[in-house]
C-alpha cells in the first residue's frame, strides 16, 4: 500500500469512529447462508436452509473464512451480502460465471478469484463498507445491456480491479469514501467514472501504462485522481472534468515521476486542480476553462534540470489555458510545460505569492505564448525561469510583468512583444539563447546579464538604460538597434554585430573584442554632443580594452585622442572595408587610415 493510501486510510478510520449509526449490512428475507469456510457451492449442506441456492436467490455470507468455489456453468443470484463478521472468497474455475441481478451489499470484504465472468445483469448499486475488495476475475457486462447498465458503488470500503473487462458499459459511479484502483482496464473500454463522494478516490496503479479511455469526473471537493507504476511510466485515461466550485488534487502513488495523461481538461466556474510533487499531469486535449477556475501548482522545485522538468502541468496539443496559476508557497513552483510541435496559450492570471516561483518548459518543439490578465508577486524576488531544450521558445506578449524578472537556459529562445519587457533578463550558464525584440521597439530598465553566450535579435529597437553585464559572448543580431544607454557597462565577453547597429551612449568598462561584420554598424555620442549614425561600417573589429565613446560618424574622420584621455581608453574609429581600427597605443590618421603597426582587423 502506497504512503498517500495509507494516509487517506488514517484519516478515514478516524471519520468512521466519529460517525454514529452506520447502516449495517443484513441478510435479506428469503436468503441462502452459507454454514462453511471452505467448500463446494453446490453442496446443500453447505447453506440454510439447505441449498444449493435456487437460480435468482440472495445470498448471505457471516463466516470469517468463507470460501466457496462455483460449479461449471453459470450461478445466478439475487444479491450477494456480507455481514460484519463476514468475508467472503468466491473462487471459479475453467467455465464458470457468476451473474449477480440486484447488486451487493458488503461489510466485510469480497473478493471474486479466478472466475470466468463477474456479471451484473442490468444497474445496480453496492454498498462496500469493508476494505481488501478485489476483482481477480473480469467485470463483464452483457452485451445486450451494456449500454443501459450503471453500477453506483457508496460506502466506506475500497475496491481493486486486477483483471481486463471485455467491454464498456453506461457509467460506473465511485461513491465510496476510499479509492478505487485500476490495476487493469477493469471497467472496460470508454467507461465513464464518476467520482461523487467525499474522500472518493481513483488510483490507476499498473506497474505498466494501461492506456485507459476511460473519462473522469470529480464532483466533490477532496477527492483525488491518482496514478502509480515505474518511474517514467505514463498513465492515460480520458478527460479530465472537475465540477464547478469542487478542488480535486492529482497525485502519485509510491513512485516518483509516474505521469498522469488525461485526453482533456475541463474545469468547472471556481473549481481548482491541485497537482504537487511528484509526477506531471500530462493534458493530450483540449482545455476547457473560465477565469475563475484555478490551477494550483506547488512542484517542490526551484532549479529543476534533467528529469525533473517531467513534473508539473505539461500539455501535448495546442490549446488555450485561462484558469488562474498559482503557486505562492516558498520552495514551490507553477512549472507548465508545452510538449511537442504545439502553442500553449496562458490568458490567465498568475499569482505567485511574496515567495513562489513560475518555470516555462518549451520542448521538442514547442512554444508558450505567455499572455497572462494580471500578474501578482508582492515582494517577491524570484525570477521568472525559462527552461526546456535548445530552440523552443516562450513569447511575452504585454508587459505586466513589471518588478520579475526572467532567466533564459538551456539555449531557449525569449520573445518580448511590448514595451517595457521584464525589467531584467539573465542568460543563465547554458549557451545558445536568443532574446527577440518584438513588435515595438522596448527599453530595459535593468540588466541584461550574459553569463553564458547567447544573441540578441533586435527586430525593434532595444535600449538598455541599465546595465550590461556578465562574460558570456554576446551576437546581435536583426535591423534594429541595440542602444546601450548612459551609465557603465561591465560586461566583458565581447561583442559581435551581424546585423544592425550596435550603439554605445555609456562606458564600457573592460569590454572584450567587438567584431562589426557586414551588415553590422556602430555609433554612439560623444561626451558632450549629438548622437551620430554612422553609415553601414561592416569589417571592423574593436580590440579589447575600454570603450567609452565613439567618436566620429562617418569611416574617413576620426578624432585623435587626447592628452586628457586615460591611457587605458580605447577609441574607436568606425571603419569600412579594408580598413584598420588603431588599437590601443598606436598612432592614428588623421584620413582614416590604418596606424603604423599594420595590423590587421
């Protein structure tokens, strides 16, 4: 028994002992009883009044060890009860079915071994108040009335199904107050389950992945939907509904990393799904929410890498979410995943509390369009985590993000669409990420920190009125500018411009190589002066050293360095083709040519 059951367990014991005057089972008037522990049901002894039961009769069963085996053929009965001090093992053989006409009624445990066909011959209800139920035989409802037949199972008891049903039926109702396992597909192909009792529970528990159909519906607050197996065994079944206003939490049983994969989700108005660590919640349809229903995600992971971006809430088809995320625990994060070549829309609110964390996985293909109505942090630190492989991306859409900011790894791709994008944004240690600017031209009121090596595509303009920093290279890239504004820049890990303009209107303390390839340009302002657009100067590079202004606007006039300057500053002569910039120390001329060192670009 998993960790999580034998929870569930505790807390109901403790419900039942609280509870006055349940209802105990009976034999009804007109019942067979069965005398013996183990023995042959055919045998008239066995039962009173002596037996065997005539086709149709109720059965009652109130020894501790009672263990009938069936004769060939089918046995037909009315119900099948079992008293409190009951519990019954009906075993079968090659041959032999069991068909039960008005339900069953148990306080003790029922266990149905090694029979050919379990049947109920049309709806019916059964009351299990006993724990340790168990289908070894299949659940086979008629063909002609599958259609039509609906089991309602109340009570306290649990019930497992081991073996493979041959076919679907109506409905199947899990009312009782414990949890229904699948260890097999039990209630056949395409089956609805509908959980609509307090504390009632789904686990699907195979070792192997069932790939069920079967739709799920949680009408009550409480419940929870399951899954368990090997770690990285992923569980399907059908789609996922939570009624209106109920919280339904989804969870794995005794192994990490086991996955949910429901073929849909849809929330009802104010209802919330709650998903913790461990496992994912994997949604392979579409979403079908309102603004009011919440996904409330509390993964116990803040720097997740490898295996563990499986966990949280990832989506295999293209859809649309518009249900609040939150996640605003300290030490959790909403982690929302697009798997495949599909768009993950989130329209919704986030709420991350003064102390939670929001991580965005892209992967094998796919791309999160981040759009949410609102988002709430109050003082909240934490930096918005893009995470994934290399080439997916995450779009911003607007600007409510305003106090957060974001950190790009694992070579993803960052889009921003509007001004003023996040107020900082962080290339973690993995290189290969891209920043798209987007849409309008944006400015960036803190640091853009290149701790590993990525690119910049400035479509719009991008101004960077707070700092660039870190040591990773960077590349830009795209028609429009990429402005450094006034103040000092610390990054050192050089500087390549294929496309655009690259203009420095501040310092740049300890600046490495900066390469203008073709295509690229540079300009700046001087210290006191009008800014100045150079011509396209492609074929330049700038040697390391600090750059502090950039003099001059076109690449046959450049103005000398003067005694004044520090003889650590670089100044920088926009050059064209075939042209030298003069490092550090050289002479310089005053037609723009190279200095006396003849060194190359």
């Amino acid at each position: 028994m998993t960790a999580w059951r034998t929870v569930r367990l505790a807390s109901l014991a403790l419900l039942l002992a609280s509870t006055p005057g349940l209802a105990q089972v009976t034999c009804p008037g007109g019942a067979f009883t069965w005398n013996d522990g183990a023995g042959t049901w055919a045998t008239g002894t066995n039962w009173t009044p002596t037996g065997p039961p005539t086709s149709g009769a109720s059965v009652c069963f109130n020894t501790a060890n009672a263990n009938p085996t069936l004769p060939a053929g089918t046995t037909t009965v009315g119900s099948v009860n079992v008293l409190s001090t009951g519990n019954l093992t009906l075993t079968g053989g090659p041959l032999r079915n069991f068909t039960i006409n008005s339900g069953i009624n148990a306080d003790g445990p029922i266990v149905f071994n090694n029979i050919l066909n379990v049947s109920p011959s049309a709806s019916q209800a059964w009351l299990l108040n006993g724990t340790g139920n168990v289908f070894n035989s299949p659940l086979s409802v008629p063909i002609a009335t599958a259609a039509t037949t609906t089991i309602t199972v109340t009570g306290a008891g649990d019930l497992t199904f081991n073996n493979t049903a041959p076919r679907g039926f109506q409905a199947f109702n899990w009312g009782a107050a414990n949890v229904l396992s699948l260890n097999a597909n039990g209630l056949g192909a395409g089956t609805p389950i509908t959980l609509n009792g307090a504390n009632a529970d789904v686990l699907i528990g195979s070792a192997a992945a069932l790939n069920l159909d079967n739709p799920v519906t949680a009408t009550t607050t409480g419940q929870l939907v399951a899954v368990d197996g090997n770690a990285g065994v992923r569980q399907s079944f059908g789609l996922l509904t939570i009624a209106a206003g109920q919280t339904v939490e989804e969870l794995p049983g005794g192994t990490n990393n086991v996955q949910a994969q429901p073929a849909g989700l849809t929330l009802g108005a104010g209802s919330t799904l709650l998903k913790q660590t461990f496992g994912g919640i994997y949604v392979n349809g579409t979403v079908s929410d309102t603004a009011t229903s919440t996904l409330n995600l509390l993964i116990g992971l803040i720097t997740p890498t490898g295996s563990q971006l499986d966990e949280g809430l990832h989506f295999l088809t293209s859809t649309t979410v518009n249900s609040t995320i939150l996640s605003n625990a300290a030490g959790n994060s909403a982690m929302l995943g697009a798997d495949g070549a599909l768009t993950l829309t989130l329209a919704g609110a986030v709420n991350l509390g003064a102390g939670g964390r929001l991580i965005l996985i892209p992967r094998s293909g796919g791309k999160i369009v981040f759009s949410p109505s609102s988002f709430t942090a109050p003082g909240n630190t934490n930096d918005i985590q893009l995470r994934g492989t290399a080439g997916n991306s995450v779009e911003f859409t607007n600007s409510v993000v305003t106090a957060n900011g974001v950190s790009v790894f694992d070579g993803l791709t960052f889009q921003t669409d509007s001004n003023p994008p996040p107020p900082t944004v962080t290339f973690s240690t993995t290189g290969g990420a891209s920043w798209l600017v987007r849409n309008a031209a944006q400015s960036l009121s803190g640091s853009l920190a290149m701790n590993a090596a990525g690119t910049v595509d400035t479509g719009t303009n991008l101004t960077i009125t707070g700092v660039l920093a870190g040591s990773g290279a960077l590349t830009k890239v795209g028609a429009g500018s990429l402005i450094l504004g006034p103040g000092t820049h610390t990054h050192n890990g050089g500087i390549t411009v294929n496309a655009g303009t690259l203009e420095v209107d501040g310092t740049l303390t300890g600046e490495g190589a900066i390469a203008i390839n073709n295509g690229g340009g540079l300009a700046g302002e001087r210290r006191a002066g009008p800014r100045r657009h150079p011509e396209h100067q492609p074929g330049c590079r700038v040697r390391p050293g600090h750059l502090h202004a950039l003099h001059g606007n076109r690449s046959d006039h450049q103005q000398r360095p003067s005694a004044r300057d520090r003889p650590d500053q670089l100044f920088v002569r926009l050059c064209g083709q075939r042209q030298q910039c003069a490092p550090e120390g050289r002479s310089w001329s005053d037609r723009g040519r190279a200095g006396q060192d003849g060194s190359g670009q």
